[in-house]
C-alpha cells in the first residue's frame, strides 16, 4: 500500500514567465516523483504538486535559489489520508 | 442503508457501497430510473449508467462523475446529483419540465478500477489500470485518450507521466464505452463532465486556440451557471475556454463530445481553492453538491429552452 508520509503539497505562486518556465523545467526531473496537481501554465494560475519527503530539499532549495514564491497547501498527506479514513471507519460504525 | 433515504450523503464511499446505492435507487424508482451497464472496465467491472427517463425517444443530457480516479468529490457529488433527480422530480417544476422532456443519463464512477485502487493501494491516483507494455508504469489518463487533437502537445506520451494520452485514441475501455454510447444514442443535448479541483467551469476548446462556434452563447451561459452557483455558498468560479482559461489539453472529453454535435459540452471543477486538494474533507460533500446541483440545473434548463 503507497503511502504519502512527509509529503508535502506546495502551492507554488509565479511571478512571471520566466519563472513559470523554471517550473515546468521542475517539473520534468523525473527522478523528483513530482505530481503536479496544477500545472505551470501562466503567471495568474497557482501551481500545485505533492513533493515526496525525499524531494522536499531539493524542490524548496529550487524555489529558494530562484526566488519562487511558495507555501505549504498541506503539511502531510498522509496525516490528512489517515484522517479521511477515521471519518470513513466511523461513518461505517454508525 | 435499507433505503435510500438513510443513506450517509456526507461521507465518502466504497465502490461496493456507491454500486449497492445505485441498485437500491433504480428499486426504489423503478419507474424512472433503469441502470445501463455501457461496458467493462479493463478489471471488469461494470460501467454502471443511471438512466433517468420519464417517456421514449427522448434527447439526452449525458453527467459523469469520478473519471479522475482520486477526485473523490466527484461520485460523492453524483451520489448527492442521482437523489435530488428523484426528490425533486413531480416537485421542482424546472427539473420535473426538464425530466418530461429529456433523459438524464448519469455515470458516477467512470473510472471503477482506478477508484478501487485508491481505495486500497494509492488514493492519489488518476488514471486507469490498464498496463502498458514495455513499461512498468499504469495507467492513461482518460482526460487524454479522446479522438479530437489526440497525441497533441497537451498531453504526455511518456507512460509514467499523470496526463499520458494512451496507445491510440480510446485505447481505454472506460473511454470506448462513452464513445460508443454517445454514438449509439446520437441524440444528446448536453454533455457535462465533473472534475475537480479548481473551481473553474469550461467549454470547447482544449486542443486548439480556435473559439468554438457557439462560443459567446457557451460563455454566457456558463457566466449565469457560475453566479447561480456562487449564489449558495460564495464560492468563486473562474469560467472560459480550457485552452484560454487553464492550458492546452489535447484529447479531452468535451472537445470530442462538442465536435461530435453535442453543442452544451461543458466540464467542470469543483471546490476546493487551495486547502485540501483531492482531499476535500468529507463535511464539504453537501456544499459542493448543493451548489454545484445549481449550474448544472442552469445549464439544463438552458438546453431544454433552446432546442437545437
């Protein structure tokens, strides 16, 4: 079973198209594991991807270095999974 | 759940249980509603269609929920969508003129194989399960593998990426089940295809920047559609053309369904803005539901009143 413990989800705020540009090159390191929930497109749309925990250096180092704007959209995905599942299991029980 | 009625509207289900609700709605209302199985998954299972109809020979108004394995929102919006269809039939008299003149078809989980899976071994994911061979990555994305600007530089022809466009136009089971059935029926009216998340309600086109025929009318209406559905919760959509609106998308649903005729071809992404992702916390089912209920009446009415 996958789990997403100490991944993180960023919402990634462009400024302009060179930055954007830097995004989609992120983007394609495939060796990240990056999941881009909203993709880089234009400077007025957010950008959101889930960075596993052995990314989350090299993304923040990335967004640090060049000056791209970001916050943290979820701490830990699997907290908030885990938490999905205890309403689900006591959904089930009532 | 012995009834419908006592069904947890709020919370997010198994595929066994969204299955067993659908059964028990069609015995309930069977003078309505019929279930149509389209096709099969690649896993096998069932395309589960609910069929809302009140008279033969009727035009169509074609809604799919769950078609992104991990938006979750989306069956459990269904769900919501397949009950009020039948509470307010006879008492909304908008719906019930809609209902006297139009089927209703309803897909709630168009992608079962991918939702069961992230249910039990990866609740992020999107695609399908169809493997791919000489790769030992899953899946292609059903938003992708459509026959109108398929393989364009909207979608990915790398297997382990999330937007892969699939072997071939309507590779996918789950996608040639629609395609035939859309087809087959050759009248429908409407086609709405449920995303989420994002907030945004789109038309034609993905694929090219080309404005679609119907443009001004597809855009006024989603205006009205969008402000119907703020008017419940204030929730903010942004509406327009995919390409214009988010990026370009080659392959998707409504630019085959629009070109295909199907002129009130519309997708949607529902709640939430930034907070949760696909894992909007299940106390915003009813919200959701409720206001998205609200556009897609809209939209509907719109179709009944303008005849084409």
């Amino acid at each position: 079973k996958t789990t997403f413990e100490g991944h993180q989800v960023l919402r990634i705020t462009a400024q302009d198209a060179a930055q954007i540009n830097l995004l989609k090159e992120l983007s394609e390191q495939q060796h990240l594991g990056l999941d881009l929930w909203m993709e880089p497109v234009h400077e007025s749309l957010p950008v959101d991807v889930r960075v596993p925990f052995n990314s989350l250096q090299a993304v923040r180092s990335f967004l640090g270095y060049n000056h791209i704007q970001y916050r943290v959209m979820i701490e830990d995905v699997q907290d908030l999974l885990d938490e999905e599942q205890r309403h689900m299991l006591k959904s089930h029980v009532i | 759940p012995r009834t419908t009625d006592d069904f947890d509207y709020a919370n997010y289900h198994e595929l066994s249980t969204i299955n067993s609700f659908m059964d028990m709605l069609v015995a309930e209302n069977n003078n309505l509603i019929s279930k149509i199985v389209i096709g099969q998954s690649y896993e096998g299972r069932p395309l589960n269609v609910l069929k809302f109809s009140t008279g033969a020979n009727r035009p169509g108004i074609w809604i799919d929920t769950g078609i992104h394995a991990r938006e979750w929102i989306t069956p459990a919006s269904g769900i919501w969508f397949a009950k009020k269809i039948v509470n307010d039939y006879g008492r909304d008299s908008v719906l019930t003129d809609i209902l006297n003149n139009y089927d209703i078809f309803l897909e709630i989980v168009t992608n079962p194989d991918g939702y069961q899976f992230t249910h039990t071994s990866n609740r992020m994911w999107r695609k399908t399960r169809k493997p791919n061979p000489g790769s030992s990555c899953v899946g292609v994305d059903p938003n992708r593998n459509w026959d109108t600007g398929f393989g364009g530089p909207g979608a990915s022809g790398n297997p382990c990426d999330e937007t892969y466009h699939g072997p071939s136009p309507n590779s996918e089971p789950e996608i040639k089940a629609i395609v035939d059935f859309v087809k087959s029926h050759g009248n429908l009216k409407t086609f709405l295809s449920i995303h989420s998340y994002s907030q945004m309600l789109l038309y034609p086109y993905g694929y090219k920047s080309t404005p679609a025929k119907d443009q001004a009318e597809l855009h006024e209406l989603a205006r009205k559609a969008t402000a119907e559905l703020q008017s419940l919760h204030n929730t903010r959509y942004t509406y327009g053309s995919i390409i214009t609106t988010i990026y370009q998308a080659d392959g998707v649903t409504i630019d085959w369904t629009y070109d295909q005729g199907i002129k009130y071809s519309y997708t949607f992404e529902l709640r939430d803005t930034g907070r949760y992702g696909f894992v909007l916390p299940a106390d915003q089912i009813l919200p959701t539901a409720e206001e998205t209920w609200l556009a897609l009446m809209v939209i509907m009415e719109h179709t009944k009143n303008n005849p084409y």
